[in-house]
C-alpha cells in the first residue's frame, strides 16, 4: 500500500498531539494517582511551569525521532515511485521493440504472423482467401557494403516508404528479416490480387533511389502463397519462401507463386543431398571417361572425366545431383575426389593422353584453386601437361577478374584451359580474349543444329574460322555421324567428342581398351 504525503503528514501531526495529551496527563493526574496507588511520595510543590517544559520537551523529541524517518521515507518513496515509473516506461519501450522494427517502424515478424491468423481466421469464416508476399531486395548487401551501415538502413527505410505507399490500406507490411519485407493481403477471391501488387512493387523498388550522393538501383525478388482453408502462418511463410527461392533459381522472373509441386520438388532436392552426403562419405562416386578424337586420322587425344553415381539400384544422372552438388556446396568434395581417382587412373595409359575436367563457377571464383589442383597432380604423380580445365563463358563472366588470375595461374603451371559451350554465353570476345585459352568447345547445339540448318553452319565455320585465326584448339561436342566429322574437319576443327566415338566408360574398360591391339570401330580410336 503506497502512502501519500498527506498521509505521512497526518500521521505525524495526531503521533505529536497523542504524545502531547499523554504527557500532560501523565504529569497533571497519572504521576499523582501512581504515586498514591502504590504508597510513593508525590511532590506537590513541583512548579506546573516545570510541568509544561517537561511535557513539550517530551513532545518536541517525539517530533524529532519521527521527522528524521518521516524525511528518510519520503526520499525512499520518491526514489522507488521515480524507479517504478521508470520501469514501466522501460517495459513500454520494451514491448513496443518486441512488436516494431526500430528501423523502418513497420510491424516485425511476431506481429506480422498474429496479423496473419487473424486474417486467415476471417478469410475461412468469410469463404475467402488472404495471401502473402515474401520481398527480398536483391542487391541491398553492395549499399550496405560499400556505402555503410548508415547509408543501407536509409535505403531500407526508403523501401519501407515505397512499399507502404503502393500497397492497399487494409495491407499489412512488415520487415521480417535484414533486407525481407513481408505484406499480407486480406479478402481474396484469387491470386491475381498479389500477382498485381508484386509486380506494382518490383516497378516501384526498381526506380533509382538517391541516399548520401548515391544512387542506388535495386530489384525484387518475390514469393508469393495463397492461403486454403488448412493454412497457417508458419506453413504460408514456408510456402512464400519456397516460391521465392524459386523465382531465384530459375533465373527467368523476379515472381513466383507457390505451387505444390515446389514443395515436392524441396523434398526432392532434400533427399538428393542427403544421399549425396552419403555417397561422399562411401566415397562411392566413380570417374568415367568419354573419348576426345582428332578428326582428321580418328586418333585418341585424351579424354573428358566425368563423374558417375552408381546407386545400387539405378543410376542417377549428373544433370541431376551435379546442380544439388553445387547448391549444397559439395560440389568441390565431389570434383577433388573424381580428379584424383582420374590422375591414379591416367597414370597407367600411354603418357600423351590427356584428362579434361570441368569447374564450376563457384570453384572458379576459390583463389586456392590453382595450388589445390597442382597438390592433386604433385601427390598423383600426374604431369600437368596432361591435365586440361574447361571452364564455360557463364562461369569466366560472372567475375572476369578473378576468372582471369586463377586460370592464368593454371595456365602457367602447364594446365590446359578450354572454354566449354562456346556461343551460349553472353561475352565479348574482346573480353574473352583478355585469358589465354588453349581450345575451345563448340556447343553440342551448334552441331546438332547445323545438320538441318545452313546459318547453323556458317555460324559454326565462323568459330571454327575465328579459332584458326587465333592459332585455338577446337573440340565439337555432340558428334554424332560421319558426316559430322567430314563437314568439320574439312573446316579444320580439331578435335571431336560423341557417342560416334564412344560413350562415357569407366577405368577398367578404357584399360582394356588402350592394351587391345585392334580397338573396336564404333570408338573409332587409332591405336
């Protein structure tokens, strides 16, 4: 119970009239009927002035004994209320922070998925739908980093500002992570109302923002879900980030809206990684080896190493586990394991034939590569003039630079360097030209193409003829018929690679290969 300062006033003000009344009784007719009672003498020549200063004496130290405790008390009192109002502005402040991104001021993730069941609630009563859009800011880490903290959260609360202004007022927004927004979408009857409003945000993100003399111009990338009458928040942010996540695999748009396939594709992708993870530690990936040809006498060059899963009870195809591969982040266990396998391999054959191994663009950009690679050949014993790399346009241009230094620090320790798939990719050739490439490869879609296709064909002797002029190797992929091999060694490509030469075989039977005197037609190798 919390006391006023009236109250300690008033109790203070009746303690010195009660001790005052007492004293006067007590030395006026309490002393004398004591006295009497109990056979004392009483002195009644005691002088009443006397009285009076021992009673307000008395009552004057009552007064003092209690002011100084009175006075400590209200200092206490005012110290615990001032604390007790702190406290609870600290706990307002609190909870306002556990509900309010201090940043952007929208709602955070909490209030976001209490916002969501409230909607989903309304949307079964109502027989309607609510949907979520799930924005991630592609390129918000280059202001953060090159510009500062400071200048990237400006740059959130601009977006904050932009989404706020083309979403519906019966929206609600929320920042549910570092450069993630969310906004849910009460009272559908389909999807197209968030597919609309998507494409109103990546317009409107999309225009240049100016922060601190920068400017800066971001995209979106968004996921959309619609619930059905079993959704729940947790389940519709799942089903956003999915659609989200998909929409940035796919490369080919910044929206996407969940499907359930996508889930099912998830737990595919899941499962091939889990097996993938096992099959690493079995060490059960094994090398195979498709014949590289020259085209003008049909002798062996070398071979392209490839790497095969053997499951017990199927094979799984590359074009499957290679991406799961990289986008798990194996994909660097999985080629190193293959590569060493292939230089204890390559060891036993005749010592000009060479083993070409492809990096992806995620081991391209690892500056460790050139040394790891070289470690490989130094504890195989495999010389590096027998090993060559192929790498793709994609790969070399997602950062030239880099690309640059670490297939020149190969080159220079005697490995090869080839660019694969030649003319799919989006380079320059002045850029291009930059690396010293030792041959390049010709997409097996210019092959295939050129068969039914005259501007196929002079597309393909241009490269051919682009390729003699810069003294370049040349290897055609997708060989295929005899036909294919006259029209291009005629126009003086180098190598050929295809089923008509062979298909891809693992060590033991290109051992056996190599040691027969007579190797069968259909691989077309010259002993």
């Amino acid at each position: 119970m919390s006391l006023s300062r009236g109250k300690v006033l008033g109790i203070l003000s009746l303690t010195i009239v009660t001790m005052f009344c007492l004293s006067a009784f007590w030395e006026f007719r309490l002393e004398r009927w004591l006295c009497e009672t109990v056979g004392l003498p009483y002195d009644q020549a005691f002088e009443a002035e006397e009285r009076w200063r021992f009673i307000l004496t008395s009552t004057a130290f009552a007064a003092l004994s209690l002011i100084a405790p009175a006075l400590l008390l209200f200092d206490a009192a005012g110290k615990l209320r001032r604390s007790y109002t702190a406290l609870n502005s600290a706990k307002s402040l609190a909870q306002s922070l556990t509900r309010i991104d201090p940043l952007t001021g929208l709602p955070n993730r909490a209030v976001f998925a209490e916002e969501l069941q409230a909607q989903l609630d309304k949307a079964r009563a109502a027989g309607e739908h609510c949907g979520v859009l799930l924005i991630d800011i592609n390129r918000f880490k280059v202001a953060n980093g090159l510009y500062g903290h400071a200048t990237g959260d400006a740059v959130l609360r601009i977006v904050a500002e932009r989404l706020a202004n083309v979403t519906p007022n019966d929206a609600t927004i929320a920042r549910v992570g570092g450069d993630e927004f969310a906004v849910v979408i009460p009272h559908m009857a389909d999807e197209m109302p968030p597919l609309e409003l998507a494409r109103r945000i990546s317009a409107r993100i999309g225009e240049s923002i100016q922060v601190a003399n920068a400017s800066f111009d971001l995209s979106v990338t968004i996921g959309i879900s619609v619930s059905n009458h079993d959704s729940d928040p947790e389940s519709m942010l799942r089903a956003a980030d999915i659609a989200l996540d998909r929409a940035k695999r796919s490369g080919q748009t910044n929206i996407d809206v969940f499907r359930r396939q996508m889930r099912d594709d998830i737990r595919s992708r899941a499962d091939m990684e889990r097996k993938l993870r096992a099959a690493l530690a079995a060490d059960a990936f094994v090398p195979y080896y498709q014949p590289l040809v020259y085209l003008d006498d049909r002798s062996l060059y070398g071979f392209e190493l490839l790497a095969r899963w053997p499951e017990a009870r199927h094979r799984i195809r590359p074009d499957v586990f290679i991406p799961v591969a990289e986008e798990v982040g194996l994909i660097d266990e999985l080629t190193f394991r293959i590569l060493r396998k292939a230089c204890l391999d390559a060891r036993n054959w005749r010592p000009d034939l060479t083993i070409a191994l492809n990096i992806s663009p995620l081991q391209l950009a690892d500056s460790s590569l050139p040394a790891r690679i070289l470690a490989v050949l130094t504890q195989t014993g495999l010389a590096p003039g027998r090993l060559e790399i192929e790498v793709t346009e994609s790969a070399v241009m997602s950062n030239l630079a880099v690309a640059r230094h670490t297939l020149s620090s190969l080159r220079n320790a005697g490995i090869s360097i080839a660019l694969d798939d030649f003319g799919t990719g989006q380079s320059s050739l002045a850029q291009l030209r930059t690396i010293q490439f030792d041959k390049i490869k010709i997409d097996r879609s210019f092959i295939r193409s050129m068969r039914t296709s005259s501007d196929s064909r002079k597309l393909v002797a241009a490269i051919l003829s682009l390729a003699y002029s810069l003294d370049l190797k040349t290897t055609a992929e997708g060989v295929e018929s005899e036909q294919d091999v006259e029209w291009l060694a005629m126009h003086g490509c180098t190598l050929g690679q295809g089923y008509l030469f062979g298909k891809p075989l693992p060590a033991s039977e290109i051992t056996s290969l190599l040691a027969s005197p007579k190797p069968k037609r259909r691989l077309a190798i010259a002993s």
